[in-house]
C-alpha cells in the first residue's frame, strides 16, 4: 500500500474526528466519527467551512499557522462545535500542514468527558476549600519540605498574612520565632517519618511581629506505599488561656499571706508558690516532686489530708476551710487554715489545690481564750450564786424592814399620839415640843422605809418595755401635783408627740421622781416654771425634764443619783434622798443612759435616754 492509500485508510478509520481543510479553512473531507459525532452527513459538511462548526475560530490561528509552517507544521487549541441540533460541545483541535502546502488536516478530539470531570473536580475542590475556611480551627498543608500547600482563612484571620502570600513558602522561616526553630523541625522530622499525631505547641509570628500561641495537632497523609506525601495541622489559638495561666501564675507567686500548693492524688507536691516557702521553710526545688509525707505532712495533718481528698471525689464539692497540722523545715508546728478542692489535672488526672493561712497565733489566742472563758464562767457562776445570796438576803431585809422594823416606829408613833392627846394639858411646852419632834422624826423614819423598799423593788422588777406616751404621763403627773399642792404657782409645758420603748410601770416611777424633784427645788419661786422636752444629741434622743428651781454645783452633779447624798439641808428642801438614786435605777434596768446639769438659783436639767425598740432608730 502507497503513501496516499495509507493515509486514506488512517483518515477513514481512526477513532477520532479528522477533516481535510483548505487553506481557507474549507472542509474538503470528514471521516465517519466527525459525522457521527456532528450529526451530518459528508456532503453536508464539505459545503462548510471549519469556522461555521467552531464559535471560537479566530482567523488569526490560520495566520499562525501559515507564518509558522516553516519551523512548526502543527498547532493545537482548544475551542467548541456545533452538533447539526445547535448544542456546542468541547474539543481541542490539532491543525497539522500537509506536504505541500496545499492542505491541513484537523483532528478534533472531544473533551466532553474530560471537561466534566474537571468541573467535579474544581466544584470538589472548591466546596473543600470551603469547607475548611468555615472551620473555626486553623489548618495549614506542608509538602515534605516544610512549604505551605494550604493555609485555611482562621490561619489568614490570626495571623494577617493572606493565602497567597505565604502558599509556597516555607512555615519554619515564615512563622516560627527563631527560639523555637529547632523544636518545630524536631517534630516536623518526626512527621515525615511517619511518627503521628503529635500535639505540640508554638508561638507563630503575625504579619506586625507580634505572637499568637497556638496548640496544634498533626498528622499526616501518606500514599498507596505507605509514605508521607504532605503535613496537616490542625490548630487553636490559645494565647488568652496563655495569658489567663500567665495571669495565674503571676497571682499565685505574688500572693504574700496565702500558701498555695498543687498535689497529686497520691500527695506528691506539683507545685509550690513563694508564700509556701515563706509559711513552712522548704523551698520549691525541695517539695516538688516529692510526696508531703516527707516535708509538711505526717501524723494527724497527712491522715486529715487524705479524708480531705476522699470527700471531695465522694461529694463532688470543695472542701469546706479547717485547721490542719502542719511542720515547718526547722522543726516547729504550724497550724494552717487550709480550703482544698480538685481541678483537672494532667493526662486527665484529678489534681487538689491547696490555700493556706497561718492560724497558729489566732489558734493559740482561742485556746487561752477558751481557758479564759471557762474561767470567767465559773467567776460568772460563782457570782451569780453570791448575788443570789445577796438577793435572798435582800428580801429578809425588806422582810425585815417590813414588818420588824415598822412595828416599833407604829408603836413609837402611837404612844406619842395618845400621849399628847391625853396630857397635854399637864405637859410643860418644852415636852409638847418634843413630843411632836418624835412623831416628826417617826413619820420621816416610815417614809424612808418606803423609798427603800420602792428602791430594792425596782432592783428585782422584771422589765416589760412596750411603747409609752410620755407627753401624755408627763401630763397627768403635772395635774396629780398640782391637785396635791394648790397654792403653788406653776407654769408647766409638755411637748407633744414624746414617746419611749420602756416598761410603763417603772417609767412612771422615773418621771414621778424627776417631777417630784422639779417641783420640790422651784417651792421658793412665786411663778415656777417646769418643762418636758425630747432633744437629740449625737444621734439619740434624751427626754429632758428642765426646771428654774434652786439648782444645784456641778461639781457635785456625780453624788446626785447615789442614795441619801443630798446637795441641800434638810431644813431647805424636805426629802429622803432616794428619789433620784430611784431614776438611775429605773435607767440602768432599761440600759438607758442619765445626765444631769444645773447652776445654783439658776434651775437644773435631768436627760434620759432609753433604747428604743429592736429595729428602730433611736
């Protein structure tokens, strides 16, 4: 077979599409796969040029073409035909010269098939990329040289270097900080032997110089041989928790009266802070990493230790703060109040933290408080019994009083009187004086037996404090005195709206007395005047009974309130003196406070502040 006649034969049977063209781009011949493939006939596509069947034909190839034909017979590009039912499908054309000149022969080979499976491939790439730009975690792709295959957005977003800047570029010299060159090679070697996962950490250098810490996890992908083809890592940043364990850390050392410890559950020290070494004498380097039982612990403190750690895995809570038994390096006890409780530790083991304050002198104070206490309580007993012998000697006095004592003066006073009512007559004047001295001075004798029994009754009085009107019982005790007294001139004024927390009976008593006392020292004024006011003073309120009678030193004011001191004679103002030793009585029963002020001829002024009610203001 001849040239030519081979040549036929390739044309007619090769599994491609073939045409003859002209020089002009007209279709001399097509083979059977182009008429198949076009949905034409041979003679339908002879009348055609190569351009009706191709979208994309640029005349400039066939100018190419020509002007190359010298040094290159044959050019390829990719373009489009048109079936005979208008659709386009891919191809990529070879245009080959002829000898000659004369003609050129086109092979059209379809890529419909191989265009497809590129657009899966771009879709499939794509949706990865995606895929891992949405993952919050960082991922980075290294071939086996340490350069840069992928570099997801998290790694753009932390470290301000775009994809295409670093993409080829290798991570080592891009991203790690010269200090920790040789521990990231060290397990980039370890990588590409096939040694995976391995968790590590690194500081990574952003664009502005600054660093972000990140924990990472590696791994590899290896191919049908079994060897390592690229690096992937996958990683978060962790510089806040850096910071935060920094922050810690930084707490933890400077904290100077807390003694903080880390222990392991078998009691082996992991970690030991400088107040630790200030409170028990051992230095870090000489706890940690050993068992307590050799340095702070032993006995009941390493007993009540272990009990601490068993309840907080039995409870599932902190331990509540208790003393425990502590040794110093030197030898001498430490007490320390001590709150426990578990963190997670490494290796997903449970670790306890320990605080520690120094007690051992607050202890000790307790100790000889309590001994003091105990102390004072037998005192308070003994006391107490004395006092209650006192009282029952009381109340056989007041019995006495009472009874033995008030017969002989009712005798004394009787006698007298029917002494004088039978013989006066035959009595000299002298006898008929003292005769009536003696029923003066009995007379004045029972009324003293009074107040001191009024004086021991309020001494053992319960105190029954409910809210009282004092304006209204000034009142009252102001017309009782003046019904009892109604020559006397006297001007008295009560303010409106005072009122007290106290027992109404023995306030009576107090008021009775302070009234009493005005209205006994204004006798000698033709127009006395009496007041009842409330005052407040440094932020409690006095009830203050004021007079213009005969006043009194102040620097006697102290002896006002003991019994039987009186600041006056007799022959000046009658009285017992009792009655305001009775209103100190009836203030010290209500812890109440009582002031007294006054100037000779110038009047006096009694204040008596009383407690006000549980959840009142004063």
């Amino acid at each position: 077979m001849d040239a030519p006649d081979a040549f036929q034969a390739l044309f007619r049977h090769a599994g491609e599409a073939m045409f003859r063209l002209r020089r002009d781009g007209g279709i001399v011949d097509a083979n059977e796969v182009a008429c198949r493939r076009l949905g034409r006939d041979r003679a339908a596509l002879c009348v055609l040029r190569l351009a009706d069947l191709d979208p994309d034909h640029k005349s400039a190839r066939w100018a190419a073409l020509w002007a190359a034909r010298a040094t290159a017979r044959t050019l390829t590009y990719p373009g489009r035909q048109r079936r005979a039912d208008g659709t386009f499908f891919p191809v990529e054309i070879s245009l080959t010269l002829l000898p000659g000149d004369s003609e050129v022969v086109a092979v059209v080979r379809d890529r419909s098939r191989e265009v497809t499976a590129e657009a899966a491939l771009r879709e499939a790439q794509g949706f990865a990329d995606r895929t891992i730009d949405a993952i919050g975690a960082l991922i980075v792709v290294l071939d086996r040289e340490g350069r840069i295959l992928r570099f997801n957005a998290a790694c753009q977003a932390a470290t301000g270097w775009g994809a295409s800047e670093v993409i080829g570029q290798p991570a080592c010299d891009l991203f790690i900080p010269p200090a920790q060159r040789e521990a990231f090679r060290s397990v980039f070697s370890h990588l590409c032997q096939g040694d995976f996962p391995i968790q590590h950490e690194h500081d990574w250098l952003r664009r502005d110089g600054s660093r972000v810490s990140i924990a990472w996890s590696s791994t590899c992908a290896v191919d049908a041989h079994g060897q390592v083809g690229f690096i992937i890592g996958t990683g978060m940043d962790i510089s806040r928790q850096r910071r935060v364990e920094q922050t810690l850390a930084a707490i933890i050392d400077q904290t100077p009266n807390v003694a903080i410890q880390i222990y392991d559950r078998d009691g082996t020290i992991r970690m030991w802070n400088p107040a630790s070494t200030r409170l028990y004498g051992w230095a870090a380097d000489e706890t940690t990493g050993r068992p307590a039982s050799e340095t702070v612990l032993r006995g009941q403190g390493l007993a009540d230790l272990w009990a601490a750690f068993a309840g907080i895995e039995r409870d599932g809570r902190q331990f509540c703060p208790a003393v425990f038994q502590m040794w110093h390096r030197d030898g001498h006890e430490v007490l320390a109040l001590s709150t426990i409780f578990a963190i997670p530790g490494t290796e997903g083991r449970r670790q306890f933290v320990r605080m520690d304050v120094d007690v051992t002198e607050r202890v000790r104070l307790q100790e000889a408080l309590s001994v003091a206490n105990a102390q004072l309580e037998r005192r308070v007993l003994a006391r107490t019994a004395d006092l209650a012998a006192i009282n029952s000697e009381l109340e056989s006095f007041s019995y006495s009083v009472s009874h033995d004592l008030r017969a002989p003066l009712r005798a004394i006073d009787g006698f007298a009187t029917a002494l004088a009512e039978h013989h006066a007559p035959v009595m000299p004047q002298q006898a008929q004086d003292l005769l009536a001295r003696i029923r003066c001075a009995a007379a004045r004798m029972g009324r003293l037996i009074d107040d001191l029994l009024d004086l021991s009754r309020i001494s053992r009085r319960p105190v029954a404090p409910q809210p009282v009107d004092v304006s209204a019982l000034a009142r009252e005790l102001a017309s009782e005195l003046t019904l009892a007294n109604p020559g006397r001139r006297v001007e008295f004024h009560a303010e409106d709206g005072i009122a007290a927390h106290a027992d109404p009976g023995l306030l009576r008593i107090a008021m009775t007395n302070l009234l009493g006392n005005a209205w006994k020292f204004t006798a000698k004024h033709p127009q006395a005047r009496i007041g009842v006011s409330i005052e407040a003073q440094d932020g409690i309120d006095w009830i203050v009974v004021t007079d213009d009678g005969a006043g009194f030193d102040q620097h006697s004011a102290d002896r006002l309130f003991t019994a039987f001191r009186r600041l006056h004679a007799a022959h000046e103002f009658e009285g017992s003196g009792i009655g305001l030793a009775t209103v100190a009585r009836v203030v010290n029963r209500h812890s109440g406070r009582l002031r007294a002020c006054g100037e000779p001829g110038r009047g006096a002024r009694f204040a008596m502040h009383l407690p006000p009610a549980p959840g009142n203001g004063s």
